[in-house]
C-alpha cells in the first residue's frame, strides 16, 4: 500500500505543474500509470534480490542495496530531495545540497527503532563477511561474538529490515549450532512475517538450511494453518515450495498437503492420520464437496499468481485429481491447459498430467499437445516428462496430430533422443508395446491405471494406435544411426535400441530398404584396428548387438531357443554378409587372427560358428568353419582372460 500512495502522490504533483487542464477520468489515468511503474520497479528490485540470494557458492549476503531498505528508505529520499528541491539553488551547490542529504538520511536511521544497533552492528557485519582472503576462524569467532552481543535480544526489530536482515543471515551461517537454536526460538513469533517479506524469507530460508532438524520441525510447527494464505503470497510461496521440497520429512510433507483440505484439517493435526483424501471424502457427500471446493480454491489462486510450477502445489492438484468428477473434470483441464507443460517435471505433476490426458476430450487433448510441442524435447528427456510423453502415446486416438506435434520437433535430435536413459522409454514402447524387459512392474502398474482411466474418452484399440504413431517416427529412427553410427552404437542405450529397431517388421514397406543401409552401416562401423580405445568392440554392448543380429532373434526362456524374425535380412542373411564383409569368408587370416586375439570379438566368432553349423550347406558357412579351424593353434595360444577364444575352441571342436 505505501507503494501505491507515493505513486498517487506523485501522478498528482505531476497533473499539477501542467498547465492544460484535465478530466478526472484522465487524472486518476495518469495515478494508475505512475503507480503501476512503481510497483513495477520495487518488485524488479525485488527480484534481483532473490537472484542474489539463491546461489549456494556465492554467499547472497555480499551485495548490500541501501536504497532497498524495507522501512522506507526511498520515501525518505523523496522527502530530501523534494525540500531541497525547494530551496534556492543559488544559494549552495549540487555537492553541498547532497551533504546534507546524506546526514539528514544518517539521523533518520539513527532515530529508528534500534537504529543506533544497527549502524554498529552493520560496521562488524562488514567485516565478518570478508570473503578474500577469507578470515582466519579465530577472528570470524571474535567478530560473529560481538554481532551477537549486539544483536541479542533485539532481533524481532533487525529481521524486517533489508540491510540488517542480512546480518542475521550472515550470523546464521557462521555461528555455531547451539546459537542457531538460540536465534531459531527468538524469532519464532516473527516466521510468517519473515516468509511474507521480500527480505526476510531469505534469513527463514538460512535457518531452514543451516538448522537442525529440531529448529525445522519448530519452523513447520509454526507455520502449520497458514500455508494456504502463504500459496497466495507473492513471497510465501516460494517458501512453502522450499520447506516442502527440502526441508520436510515424508509425514510433514503430507501433514502440509492435508491443509489444502480446509481449516479442520489446517489447526487440528494428526501425523499419525494416515486417511488418504478418498477415504476421507466417502465419508459424506458434504465433506467431499468442502475439501473439493477448497483444494480447487487454493489451486485457482495459485495458478493465477504464476505459482504452476511449484511442486507442493502438484501434490495439492495430485489430491484434487483423485476425488474430481464431472463438470470439475472439465473445469480443471481448463484451468491448467495453459500451463500444461509446467506440471511435468515433477512426481506429483506428472501424475496429475498423466491423468489429466487420459481423462480429456479430443478437443482438450489437441489443446493440451500443441502447448506441450515447444517443450517437446525436455519432455522427453525429463525423468517424469517421459512417461507423459508415453501416455500421449497410449490415449490419444488422433495419431496424425501426434505425429504433427512431436515427430518434426525430434528429428533433428533423434540420435540424442535414443540413447538418453528417460527418452527412449518412449520409443520402446512405439517399437516393443509394453515389454517386460524394459518396464519394471511399478511403472506398468501406473501405465495400466492411465490406460483404464482413458477407456471413456480413447475408442482405438491399443496395437493400432501404436502401430500407426510408429509409422511416423521409424524414417527417423533409422536416419539417427545412418547420420551418427557411431555415436548411438558407441552408446549401450543406444545399440540396444537399435537391435530392437532392426527386429521390428511392423511396417516392412518403411523399414526393408532402410534396415538395409542400417545393417551395411553396422558393418562399416566396426570395421579397423580391434585394439584401439575408441574402436566399437570396445564398447560393452556392441559384442551383445553382433551377435543378437547373428542370432536374428530373442531368446526364448521356456522354449530354450531363439526366436527368429523371419524376412528382416537378419540371423544366417546377416552372418553371412557379416563375414564375406569383415574376414572375405574366412580368405583374410590377419582380420581372423585379430578378431580371435580379442577378447570381446571373441565371442562374436562363436556366435558366427553357432549359427553356420546350422547351415552347413551354405558356401560362406563351410568356408568359413574350415577358415577357423586352420586357427586352432592360435586359438589354443589364447590366455586365460580370453573366455571367448576358449569357448570358441570347444566349438569348432
């Protein structure tokens, strides 16, 4: 409000000095307009601060900005400066008009409550957070004693203010643990004046980090039935977000999320409540409609003051989400559509995003897509974006607008995309549905639920659904190898995926020519020199890709066999070019040599006699077995380190 009153004051001494006369409607025009610059300039000043205060290397407390003084600093600069203004000029000089300023300035501190403490306590508080060199811990001692002497017992009046508030920050970091409580329990009355203020959080902020558990404990405790009001604070909710996120145990973070529920739950608190939101709205109709209409209040004002991206925030939607129905289901989608790609980087969040594509329209989805398409990339590569990403996959039946959204915005990435552990979850699915191998039981659990809840709005079947996303991203699953062979095969993610790219036969009329430039790659890749550092052998699943593609097929636990894919250039067609291309069918004895002499190539030569002693009439096969055997000799020469020329040896013989 004082902001508000000096921009008024201001727009009238400036209607005042015009000599053109105007409206009230154009009077009260010009008050809003300087107001509003203003305002617009205290919460820039605002906003550099807490950038100042949020790196943990740099100590936020080493750059002082008197004229941010919360009591007022900058009205007092205007009162100085107007009654100068008013005297003569003539009479002193622009130097001696600003001396005096300054003192009037000084006194003004001085008279202040604790005024005169805090101008001494600032000269030691200059000297105590010294950086370089940095103070020997004898005189830091000896200085943070003496700000403390001076400090105790008057810190309710030093912690609202912008420059002193620093000090006890700067105390709080160097004092020791039993001073830390000591400081903790005198501003106990003071923790929501200090998380309201542009100042002050920062010094809640240090105590949090640098207490104990006790004194966080004290803190929550005492800011339990205020954090809904603290949500819709400008300043609070950046604390709330951080005693959520950092600072609270699992029961504390459930205890704060219960508050969102209304006031019975906000003032009477139970840690050893163990009712989820469900359980407690079936208990009436009416209670349902309460915690509802409360959760969705809170959530309403949060949205609007830019607070989306807050977790604790996503825990309270994540509530929501579970007992909504109806016209609420509509309501909520519209309110967080907007904003949609805010929520996805958290637990909680994704949760709520996950549910929220499942339960939408078709209309609503194509919204929700295009706000999430500028954000494609970090979708896939967060460790929650992506399993949003999978459920778009799952559920929207509009598989074009899926391809239009999401296949233009990797394609120039897609190497990158493939061999990320979070974003190739994704694309296995595309490739494999949901294979055992790739997703643990939990994550399948939470797919399926999605999946369930998006019976009533999603009507294609799910194979075909997939089946048709595919079709648009396979051109650039295999151009990602083609253009960087060796970075996706160089990666284990990236080979891996790439073995189950070639055993995919979904779409023969994309992938038959482009598998084979894709296998032609593969042996070009691994061409050279075995024993150089960066060759592909040396890569931990290289070997294992070689000899899957000999293979041709996945093994089979209850049939003890490998299953083969029929007609994808795979098995004997691969072992077959694999050696005409790399050993000329056994004629090249020096590449055979070094391949038998490698420990990890090895085992690729057993896998080559494995699957050529089932074909003993191919030419190339026989060729090449009897090639091997003239190499028994140095085969047998092998160490014991070399498991795979051992093996190889039982093998041919």
């Amino acid at each position: 409000m004082g902001v508000q009153k000096k921009g008024n004051k201001r727009a009238a001494e400036a209607v005042a000095q015009k000599p053109n006369k105007k409206s009230k409607k154009e009077e009260s025009s010009d008050s809003e307009e300087f107001s509003s610059q203003d305002e617009s300039s205290s919460s820039s000043e605002s906003e550099n601060d807490k950038a100042d205060s949020e790196s943990e290397d740099e100590d936020e407390l080493d750059r002082m900005d008197e004229s941010d003084d919360a009591e007022g600093e900058d009205e007092e600069h205007d009162d100085v400066k107007t009654s100068s203004a008013n005297d003569d000029p003539n009479k002193k000089s622009s130097k001696e008009q600003h001396e005096e300023q300054r003192k009037l300035l000084k006194e003004r501190k001085t008279k202040r409550k604790s005024g005169v403490e805090v101008e001494r306590i600032k000269k030691l508080w200059e000297r105590l957070r010294v950086k370089n060199p940095p103070l020997p811990k004898e005189v830091r001692d000896k200085l943070s004693n003496e700000t403390w002497e001076l400090c105790e017992g008057v810190l309710g009046d030093l912690v609202m203010k912008h420059d002193a508030s620093r000090v006890v920050q700067t105390l709080v970091k160097y004092s020791s643990k039993e001073r830390r409580e000591q400081i903790c329990k005198e501003l106990r009355p003071y923790y929501y004046k200090l998380a309201t203020s542009a100042y002050g959080k920062y010094l809640l902020i240090k105590l949090l980090h640098y207490g104990s558990k006790e004194s966080r404990s004290l803190i929550i405790k005492e800011l339990y039935g205020k954090l809904r009001k603290l949500m819709r604070h400008r300043e609070g909710a950046y604390v709330v977000e951080d005693l959520f996120v950092l600072y609270s145990t699992a029961k504390q973070r459930q205890q704060m999320v219960r508050e969102f529920w209304g006031s019975k739950y906000a003032y009477f608190t139970d840690e050893n409540d163990s009712q989820t939101v469900v359980d407690v709205c079936k208990e009436s109709v009416e209670t349902k409609k309460i915690i509802s209409g409360n959760l969705l209040g809170t959530i309403k004002a949060s949205v609007e003051k830019g607070s989306i991206g807050f977790q604790i925030l996503h825990a309270a939607m994540r509530e929501f989400i579970q007992i909504m129905e109806g016209q609420e289901i509509r309501d909520f989608i519209e309110l967080v559509s907007e904003q949609f790609a805010e929520l996805v980087h958290t637990p909680e969040g994704c949760e709520v995003a996950c549910t929220v594509l499942a339960k939408a329209t078709a209309k609503e989805r194509k919204l929700l897509l295009r706000n999430l398409k500028e954000h494609a990339e970090k979708l896939a590569n967060d460790e929650h974006g992506q399993q949003v990403l999978q459920v778009i996959f799952m559920t929207v039946d509009d598989t074009v607008l899926v391809q239009k959204t999401f296949a233009p915005e990797y394609q120039e990435n897609m190497g990158n995309v493939l061999t990320n552990k979070f974003s190739r979850r994704p694309f296995i699915y595309l490739l494999n549905g949901l294979d055992k191998s790739y997703f643990s039981p939990i994550v399948l659990k939470d797919l399926m639920k999605y999946q369930e809840l998006s019976k009533e709005t999603s009507k294609k079947p799910e194979e075909e659904r997939r089946t048709q996303i595919l079709k648009g991203f396979l051109p650039s699953f295999y151009q990602a190898l083609l253009d960087n062979p060796y970075d996706v095969l160089s990666e284990n993610i990236g080979a891996q995926f790439i073995q189950e790219l070639l055993y995919n036969d979904t779409h023969p009329d994309i992938s038959n020519d482009l598998r084979v430039k894709a296998i032609d790659t593969i042996i070009d890749s691994i061409r050279g020199d075995l024993t150089k550092e960066d060759h592909l052998i040396n890569k931990a699943y290289t070997p294992r890709l070689l000899k899957a593609l000999i293979q041709g097929g996945k093994w089979n636990k209850e049939t003890k066999k490998v299953d083969e894919v029929p007609d994808i250039n795979l098995g004997l067609d691969f072992a077959v070019k694999f050696a005409e291309e790399i050993f000329d069918s056994g004629n090249d004895v020096d590449a055979l040599v070094n391949w038998i002499s490698h420990k990890e190539s090895s085992f690729v030569l057993v896998a080559l006699c494995d699957k050529f002693k089932e074909s003993p009439k191919n030419k190339t096969a026989s060729e090449f077995l009897k090639a091997l055997k003239k190499q028994n000799k140095v085969i047998k020469k092998q160490d014991e380190a070399n498991k795979g020329a051992a093996l190889l040896f039982k093998v041919l013989n």
